[in-house]
C-alpha cells in the first residue's frame, strides 16, 4: 500500500500540473482566476480524492486521473458558482451539470456557461468532463455504479442554494428540500441531511468500479456507510475548518446550525465515532479504515483549526477519530510545513527579501513618484512585475501591491490574527484617533460597527431622502453659471452637512450654532489632507512644523466643539431617536461599559471624516467623467428629463466608481502571521494592498477599460471580489447607502436644470488628499442653464455618438 501511496502522489502531481497548465491559457479573466485559484488553495482536496486510487488491489491509471479530474472539477465549479451567484439559481443548476454529464458517458454535453456572466474558458470545463467520461468507459464495473452515482451526484445540486445570500429564505428552501427528497432512516437533522447530500463523494463507488469483480452487495454496503455517515463527516469538517472565513464574508456554513459550539463539536464527534467504527466491516476493510481517518486527520491539519482557540476542539475531534487519526494527525501538519517551507524557499530564489519585485529605486524616490503620478506609477509596476509587485515608501514597512481577483479574495478572508487590517489604517490616526472602530480588529471593531451600523442602515437611509434633497437644492442653487467653477469644495461643504445631520439630526434648534461651528472647524483641519506633511512624518518635525502645528490648533479646536456637542445631548438625550450619536450613547464596549468621552470623540470624527471626504472626491470625479464624456452625460439628461426611473443613472455611478475610485487600494493587511497567497508567502512586517484602481482597470475583467461607458453596468454586474469601490471584508464601508443616495441625488438635481462642459482639455490629474485622490484642481468644470424639455419630445443623439476616450 506504501508503494501505491507513493505512485499516487506523484501521478496527481504530473496530472495538477497538466490542468495548471491548461488553466493558466483560460481566456476570461474570472474564469481563469477561479481555476487557477481552485487549483493552487484547493490542492488539499485533490490530493485527498487521489487517495481512494488505494482501494483496488492493482493501480489503475485510469481510475486516478478520473479522481483528480472530477475532483478539480468540483472544486472549480464551487469557486465558479459562488462568483456568479449574481445570475441565480439557475446558473448554479446548468454549471452543476457538468458534474453529472462527466459521470454519464452517454449523456450528451451541454452548454455549461448558458447563464454564466462569463463564458470564454478556453475549453476548459469541457475538458474536464470529456476527461472524466473516458475514464469512467475504461472502469470495468463502472455500469454496476453508475445508477448510485449519477443519483448522488444530482443530489449535490442542493449546493447551488448555499449561495442564496438571505438566510431565511436558503433555510427555507434547504429544509423544505430536505424534507421532499430526503427520506430521514437515520435520525438526521435537516441541515444535516443537505450537508450530506451537498458533500455526496462518487469516489469510493468509482474506486469499486476499478475492481474486475465488483458485486452488488460490496456496492450497496459502501454505499450505505459512506453516505450519508462519510459524506456528512467531510461537509461538517470542512464547515468547522471554514467556520472563521465564512463568518467574514457571510457565506453559509452547516456547522453554525447547531445550537452551541459545543453541540457541534460533539455531534461532530459522535459522527467520526461512527464512521471508524464502520470502516473495517466494509470490502478492503484494513484500506477503508486508513483511508477514512486518513481523511479526518487531513481536515484537522490545516492550519486554521490549530490556533490556541481551537487546539482542544481539534484535540476532542482526532480523539473520536481513533488511534490511527493521531498518528496520522502531526504527519499531516509536517507535510504541510513541508511544502510550505518549499514555496518558500522557491520564492527567495526569485527575490532576496521574500517580497514580489518592484522598482529598484530608493523608497525617497519611489514615495514621490507614487505621490505624484499614482495611475501611472502603478500600471508601470503592472506591466513589468505582473499582477503583484512591491513598493518602498518612507516612514512605512514594505507594501505589496496585489490585483488578482484570486489573491484578493484569499487576502480578503484571512482572520485578523494573521492579517491585521486596523493596523494598516494607521494613517489616519491622527484624525480619527486611537480608539476608532475604524482601526481596531475583532471584537472591538465589531462592537464599534455593530453601534453606527442601524444609522446608517439602507432601511434608515431611505427615509432620509427628502432631508438629503433639501440640503442638496439649497447648496447647488448658489453654484455660479457659465463660469469655470471648481466643484469639489463646494462639495465637501455639502457632504459634510449631509454627514453631520446624520450623526447629529436633522432638526435641533439647539444645536444649529454648534452644527455650523464645528462644520466651518473640520473643513479648516482637514486642510491638512492635502499636503504632503500628512502621510509623511518625517517632514512633521522639519520644513513642515508650522503646518502640523496649525493642524493640531485646528483638532483642539474642533475637539472641544465635539465635546460641547456630546455633553449637551447627554443633558437632552430622548428616546427613539435614529441618529449615529444616540445610538454610540447607548453603545456598550465588549465589557459591558458605555463608550468613554474618547470613544464617542474617535468614532464620531470617523464617521465625519469617512462620510463626507470620499463622497465628495467621488462627486469630484463624476462631474469631471461626465463633463468629458458628452454621450453618457445626454443619456442621463435623457433619463432623468423622461422621468424614467434611475437605471442609467445608478450605472453612471457604478462606472465612476470603477474608472475613478477615490480609494486606490483597500485597507492595508498588516501580516501577523506567515500566509500563502498566490506563488508567495508572505511575513511580518510587509502590508498587502488589494489594488482596487488597477483591479478596476483590468482589460480581461472590464474590455476597455480607459473608457467611461456606464452602459458595461447595464449588461451584468461583476462578482464582489472583482469590483471594490466600498472595500471589502471586516471593514467594507458601512456608509456606502448614504454615499450613493448623495451621488443619486446631487447628479439629479444638477442635471435636472443644467449641463455640465469641461473647464480644459483633458481630464485633471489625480491628487492625493489623506488616502484618496480627488481631482488636482478641485474638478473645474462650467455649468450652463438648460430648460427641461418635455417628455417624448427628445431623441437619443447618445445612440450614435461616438464616447470619448479618456
């Protein structure tokens, strides 16, 4: 069995690298990363599928390129699915076919990608399948199999409803699934029952298949043991190792059905119980039982249920999993240090301090040059180092720049104690100070979220509407016409208005004087953002004293008109009240204590500085766009003169914030732990940056991408990994139904009167303000009256005018 082992690992190698290879050519960009990644972070399963070729008393070739086939497949349809769950159930149903059709080889083959946003895979999908289906003909008892299989594998359809983003109704479908198709012999829970048949794994039954004499009752006893006991194990395995990921990004997880922690963990244990002590009875019994506990001691390897939170859990679980499971156990955890420890060393071949290349200038150099020209800068990196590259800056550790789709979705799903994202806000801090929610991790920054998150809420947003457009009419009305104007000032005064009211509410007599003080009070501090003292401390103590000690003068200053505010509502403070101040009033800390005065002061400048700056620079940018681009701008004229809802409008925003987003980069990771993301491991003290401009500006994601085309929204919407104005993961942007209700209402009501002509030739350059890039001079445009013509009495000129390239 040893020797057979050891064939297997090396045939699974040279059959991965075959399929690295043919994904690595997939034309469409998601596609290929989805395969890529699937391949490189899912390797785990595959080798862990190739390990049913043990069964049969002779090799097979045929049986084991079958099993890393299928099981490269599977895992590539799951990443496949999830990232086009935007397209629906019924997109989840036709990819899963190819499941199904790669096991029948006389079903006809079908058009996988028929409800896919993207389709171009070069071939790949297909491959796989036909694959599949000529390894399965070579099976000589493969017929004896086929009806269990095929019935099996079309249960794992129920996985297309994982996806299904609103709990109730998943449950619901799930349950009544479960319930309609699932006939309970075993005293299974529902959910257990979908995990099950979620986790069906044909390749024990293809492994019976391999052997020239393959009976019936050898078929129906493994069968019954492996689902849906087996089955049932995995899909509860791979929940609990999930279980901190999924949490993140909100996806489904089987485990957290159970009541406690602890109940899971012990019907966990009870179901590893059962299937050990199974395994020996079943045909090849002393193979079965290596390779059932062999499988659980893989899971319990990995390395997220093996921190000091979840050593003891994953200690009880080996226990249920008997001795062989514990022997197993810590070779499986120095396999993984092993090839871990070998990418590594691969890596510092290609670059002498483990980062990804970058600029061989001096980190002076390269700071200026990023301050300067950032676009460029960036797609320079790009083009000479691929889709990760590393930049130097003073005053700041080594910054890697990463723009795959796959990465970024890995980087995004690190639990914090390995990538730490308060840490790399640090920037800001002496804006928003020490105790912010925005740069803390965990359960403080949850807690701090947990209290702004209902003023903010999309329900509580909708309401405020009229109150937005009010504040909006009265500002843009004083607007000079027929001038060159520089937007973005004004907008900043309109915004911060709009985020004050918010924090404050909207109609306090008392408070008005003190509104309209600390308004005049932070945009004079936040002067600060826009010079090159700010991000860099070095010059805080040279030619930029002066500046820094005026900065400081300013936040006392607005400080105490915070302070003024916070202690007159505690004096007048009444109850339902909906604005983000009542509700951080009555916010607890993790310990059951109200919020300090340096809480309420931290949290209350974020959410002033992060609700008003980059809502703004956003506005900034739109009106340039859309003065540069006069096709975009009739259309949405068009639509708005039409009263035809705010389709094209809502596209128009989306498209400035893919070609000008004022966040270049997401939320640096600060790395706490060692992580392998991509060809790279990654260590202390490096920061990783999910670059969202160049993600946003990659040819294979959105075809032409230095145009401004709105109508690209209008045909399909990206995968969340692919498009990140708002961030992503722990801190994606809690204000972003406020931002966009702003952007709609401020275009419409410009637009509603006006049209908006460029102040110069060419669209202005950007310029850094804190973190963002807003136009370099202040977004000059000229606006001129127009009269509303009425509806139906316009044509469409956009239809056939050609968009300018920017």
């Amino acid at each position: 069995m040893t020797r057979t082992l050891l064939w297997g690992r090396r045939a699974t190698t040279r059959e991965l690298h075959a399929w690295h290879r043919r994904a690595a050519s997939i034309p469409d960009a998601p596609i290929r990363a989805d395969a890529l990644d699937a391949l490189v972070h899912k390797r785990d399963n595959v080798e862990g599928a190739s390990l049913f070729s043990i069964l049969p008393k002779y090799r097979n070739e045929s049986l084991l390129r079958l099993l890393v086939a299928y099981q490269v497949m599977w895992d590539f349809l799951d990443s496949v699915s999830e990232h086009g769950a935007c397209a629906g159930q019924a997109n989840g149903r036709q990819l899963h076919r190819a499941l199904v059709e790669a096991l029948d080889p006389e079903a006809p083959i079908s058009d996988y990608y028929r409800h896919h946003p993207w389709k171009d895979d070069g071939g790949y999908l297909r491959a796989l399948v036909e694959t599949c289906r000529r390894s399965c003909a070579r099976l000589p008892g493969y017929r004896q199999v086929r009806p269990l299989i095929l019935r099996g594998v079309r249960d794992c359809a129920i996985q297309s409803l994982n996806h299904e983003r609103e709990p109730s109704r998943r449950d619901v479908a799930l349950k009544e699934w479960a319930e309609r198709e699932f006939a309970d012999e075993h005293g299974l829970s529902w959910f257990e029952r979908t995990a099950a048949a979620g986790a069906f794994m044909p390749h024990v039954l293809l492994a019976l298949a391999a052997e020239p004499s393959c009976k019936q009752e050898e078929v129906d006893a493994v069968y019954s043991a492996y689902f849906p006991w087996v089955s049932l194990t995995i899909s509860m395995l791979d929940s609990y190792i999930d279980r901190a990921d999924d949490t993140a990004s909100e996806s489904h997880s089987y485990i957290s059905h159970y009541a406690t922690e602890a109940a899971a963990l012990e019907r966990l244990a009870a179901i590893i119980r059962r299937i050990v002590s199974h395994a020996p009875g079943l045909p090849n019994g002393r193979r079965q039982a290596v390779l059932t506990e062999g499988i659980i001691a893989m899971y319990l390897s990995t390395a997220g249920v093996n921190t000091p939170s979840t050593r003891e859990s994953t200690r009880m679980l080996a226990r249920a999993g008997g001795s062989l499971t514990r022997v197993l156990l810590p070779i499986a955890r120095a396999w993984r240090v092993a090839r871990t420890r070998q990418t590594t060393s691969k890596e510092n071949k290609c670059s002498p301090n483990g980062f990804p290349p970058g600029l061989p200038l001096p980190p002076t150099i390269l700071t200026y040059v990023y301050w300067r020209w950032p676009f460029e800068y960036m797609k320079l990196c790009q083009t000479r180092y691929g889709r990760c590259f590393t930049h130097r800056m003073t005053s700041f550790p080594q910054l890697v720049f990463l723009s795959d789709p796959a990465e970024i979705r890995t980087m995004l799903a690190a639990p914090a104690e390995v990538l730490h994202p308060g840490e790399g806000g640090e920037k800001i801090t002496p804006i928003v100070g020490t105790s912010s929610f925005m740069l803390l991790d965990e359960d403080e920054h949850l807690a701090g979220r947990r209290a702004v998150l209902p003023a903010l809420a999309k329900r509580t947003i909708g309401r405020e509407s009229e109150r937005v457009a009010e504040i909006v009419r009265r500002s843009t009305a004083s607007w000079p016409r027929d001038v060159p104007l520089p937007l973005h000032p004004r907008l900043r005064a309109l915004t911060l208005e709009v985020i004050l009211r918010r924090i404050f509410g909207w109609r306090e007599p008392w408070s008005e004087s003190g509104l309209s003080a600390l308004r005049d009070s932070v945009l004079t501090m936040l002067g600060i953002t826009g010079n090159v003292v700010f991000p860099l401390p070095i010059l805080r103590h040279g030619p930029g004293r002066t500046v820094w000690e005026h900065f400081l003068e300013y936040r006392s200053a607005t400080d105490e008109l915070i302070r003024a505010l916070i202690d007159e509502r505690r004096e007048t403070t009444a109850a339902g009240r909906e604005d983000a101040l009542a509700m951080l009033l009555a916010a607890r800390n993790t310990d059951g204590s109200p919020m300090t005065h340096s809480q309420l002061r931290d949290n209350l400048m974020s959410l002033i500085l992060a609700g008003h700056e980059t809502t703004a620079s956003q506005l900034a940018w739109a009106f340039q766009l859309l003065a540069h681009n006069p096709p975009a701008q009739t259309r949405l004229i068009e639509e708005i003169d039409e009263n035809a809802g705010d389709e094209y409008l809502t596209a128009t925003i989306q498209e400035v914030l893919r070609h000008r987003p004022v966040f270049l980069f997401a939320i640096p990771r600060a790395v706490k732990r060692p992580i392998e993301i991509g060809a790279w491991t990654y260590r202390p003290p490096a920061h990783l940056l999910a670059c969202i401009y160049l993600l946003h500006h990659d040819p294979d994601i959105y075809p032409e991408p230095e145009r401004f085309r709105p109508e690209r929204f209008l045909e399909g919407q990206p995968s969340p990994y692919m498009w990140l104005p708002w961030g992503a993961g722990r801190k994606r942007c809690p204000g972003s139904h406020l931002a966009m209700l702003e952007m709609k209402t401020v275009l419409r009501t410009v637009f509603e009167s006006t049209t908006v002509s460029p102040a110069s030739r060419h669209m202005e350059r950007p310029r850094w303000r804190s973190v963002i890039v807003t136009p370099h001079a202040g977004s000059r445009v000229v606006l001129r009256r127009r009269e509303r013509e009425p509806q139906g009495l316009r044509t469409a000129p956009w239809r056939n005018c050609k968009e300018t390239v920017l």
